[in-house]
C-alpha cells in the first residue's frame, strides 16, 4: 500500500545531541510537511517543503532544520534538543499544496 | 489568518448512540475542510472531508454537513462502536492560494462507553 513511514517509531535523545528524524512516502507526493504535536494539542506546522522549494513557518526555531534529497524522503534534524522539545513529530504529504494531507504514525521524542 | 474552533473538547457517548462536534471558521474563504481521527500514540487519519461546494457528505456511519453561510462544519457518527473512542480533530484550508497552511481546531476526545 502507498503510505507515509516516519523512522524511529520512537526516540530516545539526551538534553542538547542532535537527533535526525525520517519520513518517506511512496505517494510520489510533492508536497511533504513536519508538524509537532505536544500532548492534548494539535499538530503545529515547522515547515513544508513543496518539491525542493523549503518554506519555514515564521515562528519555528532554528534549531529545528530540515533536508529532501529527494521526492520520497524528508528529513527533520534537531540541531540540540531541550527539554521543551519533547513531543511527537509527524510528517504528511500532499499531492499538491492545499490538497489533503496524509499523517505517517509519528515519532515520540523523549529529551533526557 | 484563519481561526478553527472545535466544540466539545471531550465528549462521552454511550455505544450505540450518536456522537456530534462542531466547528466554526473565521475564513470565507476556505473552501476544503477534512476531519482527522488520532488515536493513542498514532497519526492523524482522514474519516472524511468536505469542500465548499458541497453541504452535506456521508459515508456509512459517518458524515460531514457544512453552512458555509454561518462558517461551520460539523461531524456526525452514528451508531457508535467502542472502536470510534479516538481524538478527533476538524480543519480548513484554502485550497486554491498556495502557500496557505492546514489549520487545525482544538481536538474532541470521544469516548465511546460500552
């Protein structure tokens, strides 16, 4: 089935170690987006990449970066996590922009 | 910027019943508006979506109206199954500028009581 697949399911850093989270997608989607989402709240939106065209919400951190080698898969990279940064980050794709949007499973962060 | 609010934030409903949550916009000019279902320790999924042509969508137990005059959408579910228990989350969009991102209400916990 043509899916959305973050890797690691779950991740375990310590207090300033840079950690990189994975998404691919087999939708040949061009559209790929990294969302935080803290418990009880809705998915936050860092950033989007549309093709190769990176487009960072204003209010996302710099130490939150992200790369697309290519059209299936995305990365996002926490340059060095805090305590705060302890959440469960998805990614989605869209075949277009402002065309529905599919959620992989996630990956729990925890922050030693 | 577009505004979603989702009411009620947690929902109790005995198996069997139905369960209902409303949202209202701020934009009249979104036009796409997709609702997620989000259990524990998983991702968002699409039930269902709706676009501003449209007022009403069903698919089996589940379905969407939109009063695009009064900028709100609601979800309906009938017959309601322990497995429906579940956060949900409503959204709008518009879907035709570009850049424009997703934005998401508060969230419904439904829990369904056997």
């Amino acid at each position: 089935d043509a899916m959305v697949i973050q890797n690691p399911r779950y991740q375990v850093t310590q207090f300033g170690k840079p950690v990189t989270l994975s998404c691919s997608q087999t939708l040949n989607h061009n559209v790929m987006y990294w969302y935080q989402q803290k418990s009880s709240q809705a998915p936050k939106l860092l950033f989007h990449y549309y093709d190769k065209d990176f487009n960072n919400e204003a209010d996302t951190p710099d130490n939150f970066q992200s790369r697309r080698p290519n059209t299936s898969f995305c990365f996002l990279d926490i340059r060095s996590p805090g305590l705060g940064d302890a959440a469960m980050y998805l990614c989605a794709t869209s075949r277009d922009k402002g065309d529905t949007q599919y959620f992989g499973p996630g990956t729990r962060l925890t922050v030693l | 910027g577009e505004n979603v609010e989702q009411h009620p934030s947690t929902l109790s409903v005995q198996e069997g019943d139905s369960a209902v949550i409303k949202c209202t916009y701020s934009d009249s000019a979104s036009n796409y508006f997709p609702w997620y279902k989000q259990e524990l320790g998983k991702g968002p999924q699409l039930i269902i979506d709706i676009r501003s042509n449209v007022g009403e969508k069903k698919d089996q137990r589940i379905a969407v109206t939109l009063n695009k005059t009064a900028k709100h959408f609601s979800l309906h579910i009938t017959e309601t199954q322990p497995e429906d228990s579940a956060v949900y989350f409503c959204a709008a969009i518009r879907s035709n500028f570009g850049n424009e991102k997703l934005t998401f209400g508060t969230g419904t916990r439904l829990t369904i009581i056997p």
